[in-house]
C-alpha cells in the first residue's frame, strides 16, 4: 500500500535477533530427524515434546479489521480524528485493516533512541512490546494485555504510523512517538481544531496530504471510492443510479490525495466494474437482477460487464445477462470499441517507435487510448468490450444457433468493417508525419497489430465451441 514497507534495516536485524535467540534460550533443544532448522524436542518434565508446542515463539495472526474489533477504542479514536480530517481517519483505517498483526511471545529490546537525537529521550526500564517489519506488527502478547485499553490502542497507532515516515527522517523516533502524543491529545480532548492537528502531524513530517478542505465537497465520492468492497457492494445495490456515487469532477482533486490513491481517482469505474463483476460472481440472483434489470447505467453496461466472465457465471446469471435490456448496447458496444481510437500525428509517432514486443507494456502502464484498445499482444489480455462480442458469439454457438451468428456477425458489414478496424486505418492515411518513414511504419506495426488482435478473437472462441462450429468461424476470421 505504501512505498515505504519499513523493510529498511531490518532483515540484518532479525538476523541478528535469531542468532541471539538460538544462543540465548533457557532450554536445550535436541534435534531431531532431518537436516539443520528441521524439527526440535525439548525435554519436558522428563518427557521429549516438540518445540513448537511449548514456546511462545509462534504467532496467533490477527486481521486488522480483527484488531478493530478486538478492542472498541480504536474505532473510538478514529472517530474522533474523524471530525477533524475525515481523510485523514479513513486512511489510518484503512491501513490498520491492511496490516497483519501477530501474537507472539516475549520479544528482544532495539533501541527505542534517535543517536542524532537533541532531545533526552526515556532509557531506563524501557521493555519491547511490538515490532514493526514490512506489512506486519509482531505483538508480545503477554506484555500487550497488561495495557489498559487506550495503552493498546495507542500502540497499535505507533506501529501504523510507521507507515508514514522515511526511514532515513531525522529523529524519525522522537517524530513517531510525537505523533502518538497528537493522537492522545486528540483522544483527550486537547486538539480540537484541524489546523492544530494539521500543524502537529505536518511538524512531525508525516507523510500524507493534509488536504480536507480541498477534498471536502468530494468526501461522499472518495469514501466510497476508499472503502473496501463489502461497504461498496451495499452503497452500490441501494443506489438506483450507482454512477451518480462518483463525483464527474474528481479528476480535478487527483493531486490532492495520497499517490497510492491517485490511480482509484482517475479512473473510478473501474471500481463500479469490479463491484458488478464480484456480485455476478456470488450468484446472489436477486442482486444480479437488481444490476441487470432496475439499476440505471449511461457510461457503463453491467452485460457487457457480464459478458466479459462468462464462464465464471452460474447458468441462472448468464440466462439473465443475456436476456437483459443491456445486450442490444452491449453487442454495439462491442464492435464501436474496435473503431473508438483516435490517430492524431502524435499518437502515430508512438506507434512507429515501438516494437510488438515493447507495446505489450502498455498493458500495465498508462498509454494513450489507442494503444490500450488493441491490447493484442503476448502478455495482453482482450479489453471487456471485445470479451462480450466474443461471449455472446460463443452462446449462441453452442445452442446451435449458427444461422444468427451468421446473420448478426458474419454478414453484418458493421461488425466486419469493426475487425478489420478500417475506421482506424482510414484515420492514419489522412495523417500526416513529418517523416513519411515514420507514417509506413505505423501502418506495418497497426496491421499486424490488428491481425494478431482478430487472431486473439479466433483461438478465444473457437477454443470454447464444438469443432464442427469452430471450423465456420475459424474459417470467417481467417477470411478477413
């Protein structure tokens, strides 16, 4: 979730820490069968039991959505941060969830100091009760349940703020331990203002935009946005108009949140995608019919969507995918998506520069449209538009209905001027290059491009029809 994961010095130090720990045990393992690090016994009131069973050294791994739940003030606390900077409480919520937290026994003392710190800091009978390493806390267990309430709440905060400081920071300790302090005082009452809050945590060099109040008018968009997918999906099905939960001007706040969720913000519907897909998925019919059936779409086809998992759906929701009001736009879709790239001089450049091979990166990476809309390469999957073309072809292929398919795509001149992208390629003549090289060059690179696209299609369908069926389309596609 962060770019700092907090793995900094540390794997020198558990190193270390395990050399110490199988130095320093009270008892003498004898080893058993296998080779070094295998399995150990221990002696027992005179009886051999197996290490793993009578030392604490294990771990008893709680979620952070668990940790929450285990001890109320945490959301308590939230809450409160909440009415100063709604942002600000979503995130360290959401990052407790993210961390994993491990139970364990009694763990070795690191020095709890800054060596380039000015301020005395506590020594004397300092004791380790947590450790921080990458996305998880390791929590001595036995020391933790002898803290009051607010004490374990408080110490759950110091390892999730971890997150949120350079590990090569100044005083990083001092910084980390002042920002537990804020929390307290927020708790206590003490900080009752966003700009002391805000004054504190930028002064303690916390890495995250202390930007509220210019994400303010957005806050019911970006919660939703933020939230995890249970909370969504129950949003999203009470929402006659689930497109209408994102805000159209998000775009114009993307600078303003955390880079770890810039991405969620320029492109929000994927999120409204990944919900419809994960609840087709659940085959949960009266939720699919909601989607399907009574829920208001403009930008986005929940059976294009559909489509596009097919094979993954029961048969009770395909049966209503493909009886929805959505198909008729969802087959149009299909085939305006071939023809939806714009060729502009700039765009051709590209497109002359590149290899087959090094355009499969675009795949993962931000491109211009036109590129990401072939995703015919190696490594690229086929976009959902082309998926559902591809999906219903295969339906009716197998109820045998091979007079419609022929009809509706095979002689449809539409859908054959779509796969042969002539749209596109009428775009590139009228182009112009400063170099005529660059302009033959495009053309080379979109025609294969377009045929291992079309050949993409082919094996996708064929693959999944009768032979007898597949030997009609294959013949179709190879026609083109």
């Amino acid at each position: 979730m962060k770019q700092q994961k907090l793995k900094f010095f540390m794997v020198s130090v558990i190193f270390f820490l395990w050399s110490q720990f199988c130095a320093a045990q009270n008892i003498k393992p004898k080893e058993g069968n296998g080779s070094s690090g295998g399995g150990h016994v221990v002696e027992v009131g005179g009886r051999l039991e197996l290490v793993d069973l009578v030392t604490s050294a294990t771990c008893d791994w709680l979620s952070g959505e668990a940790m929450m739940a285990k001890n109320p003030h945490i959301s308590q606390l939230l809450l409160k941060i909440e009415k100063l900077d709604w942002y600000l409480a979503l995130e360290l919520k959401r990052e407790i969830a993210y961390l994993s937290w491990c139970m364990t026994g009694k763990l070795y003392s690191i020095s709890a100091i800054d060596r380039d710190s000015f301020v005395q800091q506590l020594i004397n009978g300092v004791q380790q009760v947590a450790f921080r390493y990458g996305d998880s806390a390791y929590i001595d267990q036995f020391k933790f349940l002898q803290l009051t309430s607010k004490s374990q709440t408080y110490l759950v905060f110091h390892e999730t703020l971890h997150s949120y400081l350079p590990m090569d920071l100044e005083m990083r300790k001092f910084k980390l331990m002042s920002l537990v302090s804020t929390l307290r005082k927020v708790d206590d009452g003490q900080i009752t203002s966003r700009e002391a809050l805000h004054l504190s945590l930028s002064k303690n060099e916390m890495n995250f935009p202390l930007t509220a109040n210019k994400l303010e008018p957005y806050k019911k968009s970006i919660e939703f946005l933020l939230s995890n997918l249970i909370s969504q999906s129950k949003i999203f099905l009470q929402s006659m108009d689930p497109e209408k939960l994102i805000d159209s001007r998000l775009i114009k706040v993307q600078n303003f949140v955390a880079p770890w969720d810039k991405a969620i913000l320029k492109s929000p519907n994927n999120v409204l995608i990944n919900i419809i897909k994960e609840t087709l998925l659940t085959n949960n019919l009266q939720n699919a019919k909601r989607i399907l059936t009574e829920q208001n779409y403009q930008v986005l086809n929940p059976a294009t969507i559909g489509l596009s998992i097919f094979d993954e759906l029961s048969l009770e929701v395909q049966s209503l995918v493909l009886n929805s009001s959505f198909m008729l736009k969802a087959f149009q879709q299909g085939m305006d998506y071939f023809n939806s790239m714009e060729v502009t001089t700039e765009n051709h450049r590209i497109l002359a520069s590149q290899s087959l091979q090094s355009l499969s990166d675009f795949c993962q990476n931000e491109s211009p449209l036109y590129l990401t809309s072939l995703l015919s390469t190696g490594a690229c999957p086929l976009p959902n538009e082309i998926l559902g073309v591809a999906n219903l072809i295969i339906t009716l292929a197998n109820r045998g209905e091979i007079k419609l398919i022929k009809e509706q795509f095979f002689k449809n001149q539409e859908f054959i001027s779509a796969l042969k992208m002539s749209k596109v390629f009428e775009q590139l003549t009228f182009t112009t290059p400063a170099i005529s090289r660059e302009k033959e060059l495009g053309f080379d690179i979109l025609k294969q491009l377009q045929k291992n696209m079309v050949d993409k299609l082919n094996v996708y369908i064929t693959e999944r029809i009768n032979v007898e069926t597949a030997t009609i389309i294959k013949d179709f596609f190879d026609g083109l």
